[in-house]
C-alpha cells in the first residue's frame, strides 16, 4: 500500500485568500417600514369611557381613603380638615391619573400613539445612518453621488 502523505502528490494547496470588498447598495432610497395599525372600533368612545370609570374610580376611592386613614392615624392630621381634604383628594386624583395613563396607552389609539412615535423614531436613526453614509460616499470621492 502507497502512503500518499509521504510522496506528496496528493498534497493540494490551498487558494490564495481574496479580499472581499462590500458593496454600496443600489438604490440608496430607504425602505418603507411594513408595520401599520389601523383602530377599528365596535363600539363608541362613549362606552369606552364609562368603563374606565368603572374600573378606575372604585380604586381611586379606595387609594384616597385608604391615604386617609393612614393621615390621620400614622401622622395625627385631624379627621375633618383642610389637610385631610387635600390628602384624601390628591391620593385619589394620583390614583386615577396613573389609571388614565396606563388606560389610554394601553388601547387601541394609545398603541397606535405608540407605534407612532417608535416608527418615527426608527425613521429619524435610518435617516441619520443614511445620512452618515452619504457623507462617508462623499468624503471617499465617489462619482455616483
């Protein structure tokens, strides 16, 4: 039996490496993001609004109170006052504007809202990459441009 690692005629070398060289797209145009929402609505704002109050003035009245009680048992502000009023009133008022915030970015204009301003902002940084590639092109001499 022949070794062929000893005579070295099956020996083959290998390529030279090759240097390879990224290209510029084409068409330096940018591409239309495919993401859309549309709000459809099978039912009115009306409703809509009703049942936010339902599900957040109840907690609202609670959070208020419960303020209240901690007021006037934790730091001796009397029952019927000013400063019981004020606590119990901007307990309630922080309650139920965390609710309408959370509330309106969770529905269907809210989201929308959201997507909105994420796909202007992905717009914003491809326009600034766009722009950094043609003064990149620019500064490189390219006769294209």
């Amino acid at each position: 039996m022949k070794s062929y690692h000893k005579t070295g005629t099956n020996f083959v070398a290998p390529a030279p490496r090759q240097r390879v060289e990224i290209l510029p797209p084409d068409d330096l145009a940018p591409m239309m993001p495919t993401a859309q929402t549309t709000v459809e609505l099978r039912t009115t704002y009306t409703d809509r609004s009703i049942g936010f109050q339902v599900a957040t003035l109840p907690i609202s009245i609670a959070f208020g109170v419960g303020a209240l009680v901690v007021a006037i048992a934790g730091y001796s502000v009397p029952v019927i006052s000013i400063g019981a009023l004020a606590v119990f009133w901007l307990a309630l008022l922080g309650w139920w504007l965390l609710g309408w915030a959370i509330h309106h970015i969770a529905c269907p204009d809210g989201i929308a809202l959201v997507q909105t301003l994420l796909m202007y902002r992905y717009v914003r940084n491809e326009q600034r990459e766009r722009i950094r590639r043609y003064r990149w092109l620019h500064d490189e001499g390219d006769t294209k441009l």
